[in-house]
C-alpha cells in the first residue's frame, strides 16, 4: 500500500474532516482549537463564508487562465485592493504560488535591479525550502543539511535577540547593526551586495519581532548604499502581527515587499510588489509561471482583504493578541520552565528553557503534542526548536482565546506537573 512519505513531518496524527473558522473537526469525532492555521495562513478562518463563495462562483467561471497569457478579473481586482495596502511607492506587482518562490522572484528582482550579486540574510531567518530559499534561510540546518551545495552570494549577519543574548534591546539593536557594518566592510563590499532581505518578525526562526530601530538602521544603510530593502511580510502580513504589516512597527518601508500565505486565507497565491521604476530594470519575461496569480485564488484573495477590511480583523488580531499574551505572561508566571512570551498581534512564540537559560526543546515539543490532547493546535518553532507558537485565526473570539489558555496551561501543567 502507497504511504506518505517519511521525510514529512507531522504536528499532529490527525486527519481533517471539515473545518470552520478557528475550529477543526477531525475524523476522531473531536472538534480542535486551531492555533495553527495551517502555519498562518487561514486568516478569515477556515472556509469563511465570504472567500467559500467568491472561489465558487470563480471555479465555474475559469478556474486558470495563466495571467501572461490572458488576464482574468480577480487578478486586476486584486491588484487594485493590493493597492490600497501596499506600502508608498511600491506600485508595480506580478503573482507567484507560494513564499519561497516569491522570495526567489524577489531576490532576482533585487539583482537585476541593481547588477549585484550578494544578499544580506539574518540570523534565524526562514524564506523557503526551495534550494535558493534554503540558501536565505538560516533558522536551522534542518532546513538545508544534505543537499548542499546551495545558491552561492549569500551573507548572513546577527539577528538583534536580546533574550538569547541577555542584553537589553538597544544593546542589541546596536550590536547587531554594528556587525552588520563589520560584514559590509569585510565581506561583502555595499557594491557587490544587491540586498538586505528581513521578516518583521522571525517566522520558523522563533517568533521573535524584529526591533522596529533594527528595520530603520536597515533602511538607513539601504539607502546610504543603494541596496534594496526586502521584507519578507509572508508569515507576518495581512494583519499577523496586529498591523497590516509586521513592519508598520517601524518607520521603514521596503523597496520590495513578499506576501503570500494570509493573503488569500489558504488559497495558493504570493505577491511581489516594488516601484514601477524597479521593477522596469528588469526584461519582460525574467519573472512569471504557469500557475502564478490562479484565478480562484485571486478571487479568494479579493474577498479575504474585502473580509480583513470589513471585519476590522487587523484591529481584531491586534486586541485578541493581547489578551492571548496577556494570559501567556500569567501561565509564564506559573510555570519556571517558560523562559520567555513574546510577539505582536496573534503571532506569539512561547520559549521554553531549563534553569540555566539554556533551549529546551524536550519540554516545548512536549507541550505541543499535549496541546493536542487538550483540544489545542500548535505547532514548535526556533533553531532549536523550544519556542511552541500560537498563530490564531485573525477572526478568534474573546471566548476562544480563552479557552486556549485553559487547554494551553493544561498542557503545560500535564507535562512539567
Ligand atoms: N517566508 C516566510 C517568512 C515564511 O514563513 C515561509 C513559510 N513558512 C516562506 C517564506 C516560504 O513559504 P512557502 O512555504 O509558501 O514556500
């Protein structure tokens, strides 16, 4: 009999039967909380009625069309709504299926609007599985060990994390802009470094918000080198974060800007949007693929931004997310072993460490797998995989939240007693 393959890893042993909104109900019968959304992608919720309707009436309409070869409406519509969100400047976008390729697209964007080679990473990064978003990623080697070689011009530069490093967050900040001057003037010399390419928070690399004067200290070298800014806004995006983008914390903007998962609560489709005059540098034909900006998915996109905007879900994520944090920080205050709550919005990572401070990953991966016993969906994240992480539906009630605390400290209760 034909299996799944091995090298997939499961969260959990279940099997979906149908899902609606923050629930799913699994084939056991049993109706679960899911904190997971399948990693952060089913904004509005599962199967919200508005994006169930829009990508139904679309299927009997085209389903794919392929954008370069004729254009279909949700793509010219969700273009136009893209508008409406899209930081300053960046009016020009083209469509691919997931995040790693449009963190490629981005990263050839990037070079050929500049003619250099070299991208700047940083530590604990997540951009992909693909070999050249493997190549970005720096979150774990379980992520690229075994099929090197990898894409060459890569540089990886520190990550300001103050709680791994003990030290306050300015300290921090200015550590690792500090290094990241050391590499530019080592290294990777500003002409032959095409990019800096950032989440607004670690995504797999732990959950971890990029301190908004590390994005500006980016911004402000981006500028004085002419290299161009990336934010990677894939797991962050679309309200994640308590914003509409993670990186509306600070006062930088991009010079390209990746989305993707949220987007189109769980439809494949990723946006790379930039200036029209960055955009010109590169030659028709340089970006593109059969399925990029599918037209259900488009239409599925339309109706989640209709959805995040009508719904005040960005104001939702941000008041919910704190009340989740909140309850986190109580159960931190029980419970030694959590080292740290952390996040923005209902992107919040909980660290769980032994007495020294050390990463305990026994105990997170532990408290994922009771989550699940307790009627919680969570998945682990970080480099070493001791951080639990909780990504909510951005439609979760008061209600909900607070029922997710009670089975998260369950969880943690039935692991370290
Ligand atoms: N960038 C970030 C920040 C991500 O979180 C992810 C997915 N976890 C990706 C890129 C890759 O996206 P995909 O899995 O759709 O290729």
């Amino acid at each position: 009999m034909t299996s799944l393959s091995p090298l997939l890893k499961q969260a959990t042993p279940l099997v979906v039967d149908h899902a609606l909104g923050s629930w799913i109900h699994a084939t056991d019968g049993k109706a679960y909380l899911d904190f997971t959304t399948g990693i952060g992608v089913t904004s509005t919720g599962h199967c919200h009625p508005r994006v169930v309707e829009a990508a139904r009436d679309q299927v009997g309409k085209i389903i794919h069309a392929q954008y370069t070869t004729v254009m279909h409406k949700p793509l010219l519509a969700l273009t136009e709504k893209l508008g409406e969100v899209l930081p300053a400047g960046l009016d020009s976008v083209f469509y691919a299926n997931s995040g790693s390729e449009a963190v490629e697209a981005a990263i050839r964007l990037a070079r050929m609007a500049t003619g250099r080679p070299n991208i700047i990473v940083f530590q604990g990064g997540f951009h992909g599985r693909t070999v050249a978003a493997a190549s970005l990623t720096t979150a774990g080697t379980r992520f690229s060990a075994g099929f090197s070689p990898l894409m060459s011009g890569v540089h990886m530069s520190a990550f300001p994390y103050a709680y791994r490093y003990g030290w306050d967050e300015a300290s921090t900040v200015a550590f690792a802009l500090k290094e990241l001057d050391y590499l530019l003037q080592t290294r990777t010399a500003p002409n032959d470094t095409a990019a800096f390419l950032i989440e607004p928070a670690l995504g797999d690399g732990g959950y971890l918000p990029t301190p908004p004067a590390f994005l500006e200290g980016l911004r402000e070298r981006a500028d004085r080198h002419g290299i161009q800014l990336i934010f990677d806004e894939v797991q962050a995006g679309v309200g994640r974060m308590g914003k509409f983008w993670g990186h509306q914390y600070s006062t930088a903007t991009p010079d390209i800007i990746v989305t993707a998962k949220g987007i189109a609560s769980g439809f494949p489709i990723s946006a790379i949007a930039a200036s029209t005059e960055t955009m010109s540098k590169g030659w028709p034909g340089s970006q593109g693929g059969t399925y990029g900006g599918n037209a259900v998915s488009a239409a599925a996109g339309v109706a989640t931004l209709d959805v995040v905007r009508e719904e005040g879900l960005v104001e939702n994520s941000r008041i919910r997310g704190e009340q989740l944090q909140a309850g986190l920080k109580e159960i931190q205050g029980r419970f030694p072993v959590i080292g740290d709550v952390r996040g923005k919005g209902l992107m919040l990572g909980i660290e769980f460490t032994a007495e020294d401070g050390t990463p305990d990953a026994a105990t997170a991966g532990a408290v994922q797998q009771a989550t699940t016993a307790q009627g919680l969906l969570s998945l682990t994240c970080g480099p070493s995989g001791n951080v639990v992480r909780l990504i909510p539906a951005l439609v979760v009630t008061a209600e909900e939240i607070s029922t997710g605390l009670e089975r998260f400290e369950a969880a943690v209760g039935a692991v370290v007693g």
